[in-house]
C-alpha cells in the first residue's frame, strides 16, 4: 500500500528550496507557480519564432474533485492535488510542470513528438493507475487530460484554445 504522506513530503527538493526557489514554486505543489509556467511558455514561443522550435502543453484536470471535497474532505482533495504534482514532475525531467489553478495543472512539453505524446500519456495512466490501486485511503485520481500543441497562435490564444479543448473533454466525460 502507498502512504499518501510518504508521496506527498517524498520530494527532497521542497526541503532544500532557496528563497529564490521559495518564489518560482508553489509551496503546496512543489511545481512551478503560474507566473513562472507563463514565461517559460514565452520562452518557448520566442524559440519557436526564431528557429521553429515546436513544443506542446499538456493540461491536467482532477475530474470530480469538488464532489471529492465535500464527500471525503478537503485533506484528501488536497492529498490528490499533491499526489498528481508529484507524479507529473516524475513522468519526464525535460518537461516543465506548473500549477495554473486550483486543480489544473500544465506540463511543457519541449521535445514534442508523437511517440512522447505516447509515452507520456502511458507513463501518466500506469502512475494513476498504481496509485488508485495502492493508496491506504482508497482515494481515486480520475484526470482529463488535453493535449495542445503551439501553433504561432499567441500565448493568449494558445491557453484559451486548450483551455476550450478541456472544457469539451470534460463535458464528454473523457479521460
């Protein structure tokens, strides 16, 4: 059995953060902060523009998660909200993980193909997978995730469309 503590604090890096760090990442997640995931999109459309860099975003959304706060309690959707950072920071260290709301979070990915699109999405469902079989809760992660990728749209443009796609999978009940 998995002990969600043991995931949640299992991170080293959150223990160890400078002041500077203190400011980059999300005290609760221990992922980038907003602000942070925003300028390295910027980065990464700068990149694009100048060689044609191509990269793409992941968005993960915890599906069910107000039903899980007022059934089960804010510890334990909060307990899955750090779960699914951590995971998300273990599927690949090239890509940049940053929190963007409450339950939503996007992953960078910079080395965009289809076969890391693959990997990717079956490395996240045998984690899920694990952790919805093993954890001393009985606790369930059940994710959408929306794949976007950059286009010369614009960033604003850019976050509206996956934000839009997200809307979509989550009326059709996708996962």
């Amino acid at each position: 059995m998995i002990d969600i503590d043991e995931l949640i604090y299992s991170d080293p890096r959150l223990k160890e953060l400078s002041s500077k760090e203190m400011i980059e990442y999300d005290k609760f997640t221990g992922v980038y902060k907003r602000e942070v995931g925003f300028s390295f999109l910027e980065d990464c459309i700068r990149l694009y523009e100048m060689y044609n860099i191509e990269f793409a975003i992941f968005i993960v959304d915890i599906n069910g998660l107000k039903i899980v706060n007022s059934k089960e309690g804010l510890k334990n959707g909060d307990a899955l909200i750090k779960v699914l950072a951590n995971i998300l920071k273990q599927l690949n260290k090239d890509d940049i993980v940053f929190r963007l709301n409450d339950d939503d979070f996007i992953v960078i990915n910079t080395r965009f193909t289809d076969i890391r699109e693959t990997d990717f999405l079956n490395r996240l469902i045998n984690k899920v997978k694990y952790f919805n079989h093993h954890n001393k809760r009985n606790l369930y992660l059940r994710l959408h995730v929306v794949l976007m990728k950059y286009e010369n749209q614009g960033l604003d443009n850019f976050i509206e469309a996956a934000m839009e796609r997200l809307a979509e999978a989550k009326k059709k009940g996708d996962y």
